[in-house]
C-alpha cells in the first residue's frame, strides 16, 4: 500500500508577519495610548445629546452610533477606549479596501506594501484608531472607492456607492476632499463605455443615492436635538475658519513634520508619482495610470484646510497610499531583493515611532478620572479645557487656538460670568491655563483675560494632582475683613486656630455653610486659613501618576 504524500503547510511570508503586528501594534494604541483632548471633546457631545443641550447639528450625527459608551464604565476614559476599539474596526476595513484597490492597479505584493506604508506612516501610527469622526468615514469613503474600482461595475454597486458617499458625508463635511477622486473614477467608467447612456445613468444613480441618504440622515439628525443652530450659518463659519482665513498651506508646519518623520513614505510616494506620470505617455484617459493619479488629488486638502494637522493625516494618507504601490511594484522588478527587504525596512523606520507612542499611556488620565468620580460621585458642574470629564456638565473655554482667538476678540470674561452663574465645583487644569496660579508662566496666546484668572486664582485651591476644588484662602488678620463667594454651599475650614466666620467661630475641621455673596472673617491666631468646599472632602491617598495630562499629538 503507497503512502499518502504529506501535505504541506503554507508557509506565513515575512509581509504578512509584519502586517500582523502593525494591527497588533494599532490595537495596543487603542488600549492604552494617551486621548487627546478632542476625542473628550467627542464624548463630551454625546452627553450634551443625552442632557438635551446639544445644538450643533453638523459633525454630530456619530453620536446615535455611540450612546451605548456611557454603559461600557463610569470612567471616561475606558468609554473612549471601547470607542476606539470601533475605530480599529474601521481601520481594518480601510485597509481591506486600501489593499483591494492597490491590487487591482499595481498587483498583489505590491498592495502589501501601500498598507504596510501607510499603517507605519508616523502620524497615521498615533491617530488611526482615535475617538474621532474620521475613521468611519475613511472606512465607508475608502470601501466606495474600492467598489469603483472594480472591473465590471453592475447597476446595484451604483447604489451601494452612493450610500456610503452619503452615510461619511453626513458623519464629516471634511468627506468632499474625496469627491475629486470618486468623481473622476466615475468620470472614467464613463469614458470607458464610450459615453454611454446606461453609464451616464449609473453615474447619476450614485450621485441621487449620495445626495437622497444625506438629506435623510441629516434630517433625521437634526430632528432628533430640541434645536440646532442654522445649517447655513455653520456652513459658513466653519467654511471660513477651515478654509479661507488662514491662506495656502495653513499647516506647512505640519506638512514639514509629516515630510521629516516620515522620509522612506515620502520616497516611495514621489517615486510613484514620477512613474505614474511616465506611463501616461500614449495611455488613454481610462488606463491605470490616470486612475492612481485620481488617488493623489485629496492633497489638495493640504494647501486649503486650516484643521490638517497630523491628525487629519490618516484621512489624507489613506487614498494617497495607492500611489507607494506603483513604486513598490517597479522595485520588485528592478530589485528584487531589496523589495523582499522593504516590509522590514518599512518597520525599521516605524520603531522610534512606535516605542514613544507606547510610553505615551492613558494611565493618569484614567487615575485622574477615577479620583473626580470618588470624589463627586453625582455630575457637578466643573471647568477644564475639553471636557475631560464629559458626564459632568462642563463650563468655560472650549481651549484650542481658534476658540482661544475668538475669546481674545470678543472682548468678554466668559470663565469669570460661567463661574457666577453654573458655580463650578472643581477645575481640573488640564492645560496650563487653568492652574489657578499667578507666578506660573504661560504662554501668551494661552493666557486667560486677567479677570478671569484672577477669578480662578480667588476661587479655587490645589486638592490632588491637576485637580482644584472651590475654595478660598484666608489671609492672617488682626480685625474682620470681607471676602467674597460665588460658589454656594458646604465649606470646610482648615485652619491652625479657630477661624470666626460671619461673627461665628468655628474650628479646622469643622463645616460652614456660606451662600453667594460676601462675608466677613477673623483669625484668632497667626497664620492662614483654607476653606476647601465640601464637607469633609477627602484627599486620594494615592500619588499622581503624572503631572501632565496631555503630552501632545
């Protein structure tokens, strides 16, 4: 009897090896790199959704996608964390369509090495599953450019085409920087058909199915807050403060970065650029040459978007991508070697990226979190930069730099008239700004007016790590003085001898119940007093993980 040959086992290539741990290495970012404060912000709209108080009607519609985070934990941060975990759902959907698309133009092994570089890339390594609007519609705009890209185009993909343009472009507005790449594909299915009525026809059925899913969605959206500002008249600001006021190339600050960090990317891509232009030579309008050009237009966004910072580069880089393949594809042919070599090389160049990247962790964010929710298990109002703790009604400054402009211009003391009205309990200093300190030296154009950090600086007192709780410090006395209180309630007195409050006396330790307005105090000994707000409230035994709670993009 003849023995039965043994199959043997496909062996894993080293490509696919070092794909696998760029998603492992993607999926530990999610887990444990730092937030960056706009993905609080983007939890912080989801509960101004629940609390009814949401307006903006633009740029929000994610939030019926993600009001379940609020079940994941009391924590913030690990909502933000299973948010991301979608996030790097998406990504991979991206990079199915990234690969699928590169395939179909510049071949297998090729495709490999646009997602390698791409996944690699330094910006998109730190900001690809963050808390944030793009990587949906990366996913959904990629997937429609895969469809596209397909060579025998039925009547149906037409429509699942303009569904998805429709879905991202409800998502973020930011979606029409792909409209010049999925209109001149569609342009070449035209062409291609000899200019046919039936394609003409399928074009238009995209188009009315991008359009139709828009308008519903939006609507639906939109009915769904108490009231919304003027879709024109966010158009219009957000169209001016993203477009127009800034120039050309708003961020070359950025883009100079993304060209330094990232030199092998940048090769590879102008490498391909340069052959893609030489094949066009004799090439009719429906080649691939022409379509992998098609990739390249969304670096329009580069020269006109204000908000391209390195964030937006997992948005840019995605169809920008397609391009490496066509240089990865000539140095598989010219050099055959060091294309075996280039997913390693690809890694190599990644390593100082992805070694900060994991030091960068979430922890003390965490810490911090947890420490406001021991300390005030029930929402209270609080002031920070970003909605950090985004349950809690957040008063004050949204701090980035435009809304920092638009605070200096307006001329108006917005945390000081927040202060009087909502009373805010704590403010966590999560940036510079709000450390209720005067000898601190902060950068200009981070300052608080002078009236608002006076404010601060009357009003709250050091309690843990970065946070500050209502409270006042009483200045040695011989005779009754004033002082003034904005934030009502419970006060706890803190104090090396007993402290006579409103012409009543009262001892460290004990509680007093001041209402706003003024009142009057005398020491009867020397020294100081603190009244800390709350009653009794205690001071976490544990030591700050850290003093910093963002350490940058």
């Amino acid at each position: 009897m003849s023995e039965i040959p043994a199959i043997s086992k496909p062996k894993l290539s080293f490509p696919i090896v070092v794909f696998v741990f760029a998603l492992f290495a993607h999926f530990v970012m999610a887990l444990r790199f730092e937030v960056n404060w706009d993905e609080f912000f983007r939890l912080g709209w989801i509960y101004e959704f629940k609390s009814q108080t949401l307006s903006h009607v633009l740029e929000t519609s994610y939030i019926h996608g993600f009001r379940w985070l609020e079940y994941v934990s009391e924590n913030e941060v690990n909502q933000i964390v299973a948010g991301r975990l979608v996030m790097f759902a998406c990504l991979i959907v991206t990079c199915i369509s990234l690969f699928k698309i590169s395939k179909r133009l510049t071949g297998r092994d090729a495709a490999l090495i646009s997602v390698l570089a791409f996944l690699f890339f330094s910006f998109v390594f730190r900001h690809a599953t963050a808390f944030r609007v793009d990587p949906p519609v990366i996913a959904l705009l990629m997937s429609a450019l895969c469809v596209l890209t397909v060579s025998e185009l039925k009547v149906r993909y037409f429509f699942i085409v303009g569904a998805l343009i429709g879905i991202a472009g409800v998502i973020s507005m930011k979606s029409i920087f792909y409209v010049p790449t999925l209109g001149v594909l569609l342009l070449i299915y035209w062409y291609d058909s000899k200019w046919s009525r039936s394609a003409f026809l399928n074009c238009l059925i995209a188009t009315a199915t991008a359009l139709a899913v828009w308008c519903v969605l939006f609507l639906v959206h939109k009915n769904s807050l108490p009231e919304s500002d003027t879709v024109l008249g966010f158009v219009k600001y957000a169209s001016n403060s993203s477009l127009s006021e800034y120039g050309l190339f708003p961020r070359l600050g950025v883009l100079k970065q993304a060209v330094l960090r990232n030199p092998l990317y940048i090769y590879l891509f102008v490498f391909g650029v340069v052959l893609t232009i030489r094949d066009l030579n004799g090439k009719s309008f429906g080649s691939k040459p022409f379509k992998i050009l098609a990739f390249t237009l969304p670096l329009i966004a580069v020269v006109v978007y204000a908000h391209s910072y390195v964030y937006f580069y997992t948005f840019l880089l995605a169809p920008l991508s397609v391009v490496i393949g066509v240089a990865a594809r000539e140095i598989k042919m010219q050099m055959p070697r060091i294309f075996g070599m280039l997913p390693a090389i690809l890694l190599l160049f990644a390593i100082p990226t992805i070694y900060s990247s994991f030091g960068q962790t979430n922890h003390y964010q965490k810490q911090v979190n947890n420490v406001v929710h021991e300390l005030f298990p029930e929402p209270v109002a609080y002031i920070d930069r970003c909605s950090q703790i985004s349950s809690f009604p957040k008063t004050g400054l949204f701090m980035t730099m435009m809304q920092m402009d638009e605070y200096y211009f307006a001329g108006v003391d917005k945390v000081s008239s927040d202060i009087k009205k909502f009373q805010p309990k704590f403010v966590l200093a999560n940036i510079e700004s709000l450390v209720p300190d005067r000898s601190l030296e902060i950068p200009v154009d981070r300052q608080l007016r002078p009236t608002d950090q006076s404010m601060l600086t009357d009003n709250f007192i050091h309690h843990w790590g970065n946070i500050f709780v209502a409270g006042k410090t009483l200045k040695a006395n011989s005779k009754p003085e004033r002082f003034q209180i904005y934030i009502a309630g419970p006060y706890t007195v803190e104090a090396e001898s007993s402290v006579k409050i409103n012409d009543e006396l009262y001892n460290s330790g004990e509680v007093v119940n001041l209402e706003s307005g003024e009142h009057s105090y005398l020491i009867s000994g020397s020294g100081s007093a603190k009244l800390r707000w709350g009653n009794g409230l205690k001071k976490p035994s544990q030591k700050p993980l850290g003093n910093i709670l963002f350490r940058g993009f």
